[in-house]
C-alpha cells in the first residue's frame, strides 16, 4: 500500500514539473551556463559575490569566483560606453549641448557632476565626467549625441559590440548601469570589455587621473575619481594601480574594474557585489598583489635550446641539432598549462650552422603566445660519394638478410 502511495506522489510531482515547464515562459525561466574552474590552488578569497584576475596582456583567466555569473554591474556599464565611443572614432574635441532629459540625471538620486540643460561640453570631458566621477547625467549627455538624438540607438549600439566580443553573458539595458532586468554583465565579460578599452590612450589616461576639470560655456567643474586605488592619500591607493571604473546599486552591491602594471606585467581585476564600499578596494588590492606575487613572465623557450635531432643524409647514426633562434616569454605561474610544439623540416643535403629548419611553437593554456625559429647547431657539409655507397650498401645488405 505505501509503496502504492509513494508511486502515485511520484508521478503527481511530476506532472507538476511538466506543467510547470510548459507554463513559465522561456525568458523567466534560469539560463544554465557554463562556469570556468574557479581558481588553481593557493588562490586568494575575496569577499565577494563574483569576480575575476586575468593577465592583461594575453586575456587568460588566472583566478576568480564564478566569473561567469550574471550579474548586475552596475556604473562599470560606462566603461563599454567608452569603447564603444572609441571604437568608432569619435571626435574627443566635438561638443556637445546637453539636454533636458540628460540634465534631470542631476540630483541626489544618482551620481552626477551637476550639468544643467543647454550647457556645452566637449565629448573628451563628458568621458571624463562619465568615468572619473562616475556622472551619470553626463553619460545621457554623451549617449545621446552620438546615438543622433536616441540613448536607446546607442545601446543598441553597446550590444552589438558584446555580440562582437563574444560576450554569452553581457547584455545592456541603458548607459549608466541603473539597475534594470536587461542590464547585466560577469566578471569575466567586464574583464575583457576592459581589456579592450585599455587599448586606448585616450581611455587609459581618463581612468587614471585622481581627479580634473571639465568645462562647459561659462564654468569649471572639479571631479574626483571614485576610484581609492588611484587617488594618492586614499588610504586605499595602490602603486601599480592604472584605473579603472567603481559602481555601485541595490541590485549589483559595491564593485570594481581595477587595472595594475608593474615593469612588464599587467594585470586586470573585477570585483562585484562586494561585501562593503571599502572592502572592494581591498579585494581587488589582493587579486593584484597576488598575480603580481604567483605569476611573472618568464623564457618558455630559451635561445639555444634543443628541440629536434636531424638525421643526416646519407649518414646513418649521425644528426645534428635544431635549436632555438631567440627567446620565447610569457606568463607562468598557478595554474598555466604550457605546450611547445616544435616541427622541422628534412635535413638538406648541406646546411650552414644558424639555417632555418624548423619552429618552436609555445602556447599557454591553448592560447599560442610566441614562437621561435629552429636553426642547424652546427654545420653539415653534403655527404660524399664515399659515404652515400657505403650507405646504399648497408641498406642492402639488410634487405638481403631480412628476407
């Protein structure tokens, strides 16, 4: 009898499931996706919903807590903002009159810098505005110019570029990161939205100033980077801090897009929903130091190593060495899978010692970061007729005696 109960329980459940599936429309229902390995062993823990370390220079993931997650991002929208404006070339000396509707972003509700309708400001400080300060009047103010009279045109715009980027987890709803059900990014998306952004000189000296002016017709602003990491005095500022962008909302808690470089390494956090305002700072602070301290770039491939011995023609027994040209660096460290993969050529019948034969292919993680040209160790000269008929022989006297 239970076991009859327990059948029908069983089966009641699910139909309900069924129903359930059926009924919830696809969007409500949660997306599954796919999350990378969290970090190698030894790797720091942040006190944060999600975030991400990855070297700047190649892309590759090095540590993080679900980097993949969705997730409100808050301001750091802004930094695809500025992409986006830099990508397609726009004129950083153009100006621009500020509207009714960008001005109203002015007030105690959101972050902003305090334009006023009809001012006349140049696109480079309305980036500026937008990023240091995190105005969020001032990114209206710029995205709707340069969507020709329509912020909607502009983040259309914004989603384009995500598509183009490959971003599975990244979709923007508005300009300034309001918290919105359609404005979301990862960790790891606004990681490489920020890598592409520090592509421009223009982008990285914005995100670096502690602080500046912007000026409209008849007057100067002074803004101050919401950023510690780069405001010397802080409490909270960091040497080898570049930039970048905070943000802060209900939805996203407090985060950071941080950037860092010392001598030839550079690296880029993203922290988001951290446990506090300042603890965000201190989060990133030890995503830093701890690439900086794990991770350095280091000869993968070393001039003068060996990678192939070359059978001689005509010579059984003797080769001679292909070795590395030059030098191959890149990152190592934690967690880095390094493969070098090297093909050569026959042997010639002569080569002079440094002739190309061959290359050394190097790749980190999948990802291929160099290569070097394989040269003869040392020298050959042809093989002469002496020893390409001792060489015949020996060939078939061993066919002979193997039949």
């Amino acid at each position: 009898m239970r076991a009859r109960m327990n059948l029908v329980k069983g089966a009641a459940t699910f139909i309900t499931l069924l129903i359930l599936l059926v009924l919830v429309p696809v969007s409500d229902r949660p997306v599954a996706q796919e999350t990378k390995s969290q970090a190698p062993p030894g790797s720091p823990k942040l006190a944060a919903g999600s975030w991400t370390l990855i070297d700047a220079d190649t892309g590759l993931y090095l540590a993080g807590k679900d980097p993949d997650k969705r997730v409100a991002i808050a301001s750091t929208t802004k930094i695809m903002v500025a992409l986006v404006a830099l990508d397609e070339g726009v004129d950083l000396d153009e100006h621009v009159t500020v509207s009714e509707d960008a001005a109203s972003y002015a007030g105690s509700i959101y972050s902003n810098v305090g334009l006023y309708p009809y001012d006349r400001v140049s696109v480079r400080d309305l980036l500026t505005a937008a990023l240091v300060p995190s105005g969020t009047d001032a990114v209206y103010a710029l995205t709707e110019h340069l969507g020709d009279g329509s912020v909607d045109e502009f983040v259309a715009r914004m989603n384009d570029k995500a598509k183009e980027l490959g971003l599975d987890n990244t979709q923007f709803e508005n300009p300034a990161g309001i918290d919105a059900r359609g404005n979301y990014s990862s960790a790891s998306d606004l990681a490489k939205i920020t890598r592409e952004a520090m592509k421009y000189p223009e982008f990285r000296e914005i995100v670096g100033k502690p602080e500046a002016t912007i000026s409209t017709q008849d007057r100067e602003i002074d803004v101050f980077t919401t950023n510690l990491l780069v405001a010397p005095g802080s409490g909270y500022d960091y040497g080898p801090a570049t930039g970048v962008k905070t943000g802060t909302s209900a939805q996203a808690g407090p985060c950071l897009v941080a950037t860092a470089e010392s001598g030839d390494e550079s690296y880029i956090a993203v922290v988001l929903d951290a446990a506090g305002d300042l603890q965000r700072f201190e989060a990133a602070t030890t995503a830093l130091e701890y690439g900086f301290g794990e991770y350095e770039r280091e000869p993968l491939v070393e001039r003068g190593d060996s990678y192939a011995d070359l059978k001689l023609p005509y010579r059984r027994g003797e080769t001679v060495k292909l070795v590395a040209a030059k030098d191959v660096s890149a990152l190592a460290g934690p967690g880095l899978e390094v493969e070098r993969r090297p093909t050569n050529e026959e042997a010639p019948p002569s080569a002079e010692t440094g002739r190309k034969l061959g290359t050394v292919a190097v790749s980190v993680e999948g990802r291929k970061v160099g290569n070097s040209p394989l040269v003869v160790q040392k020298g050959y000269e042809a093989a002469s007729l002496w020893q390409k008929v001792t060489y015949w022989a020996g060939g078939l006297k061993r066919w002979i005696l193997s039949r």
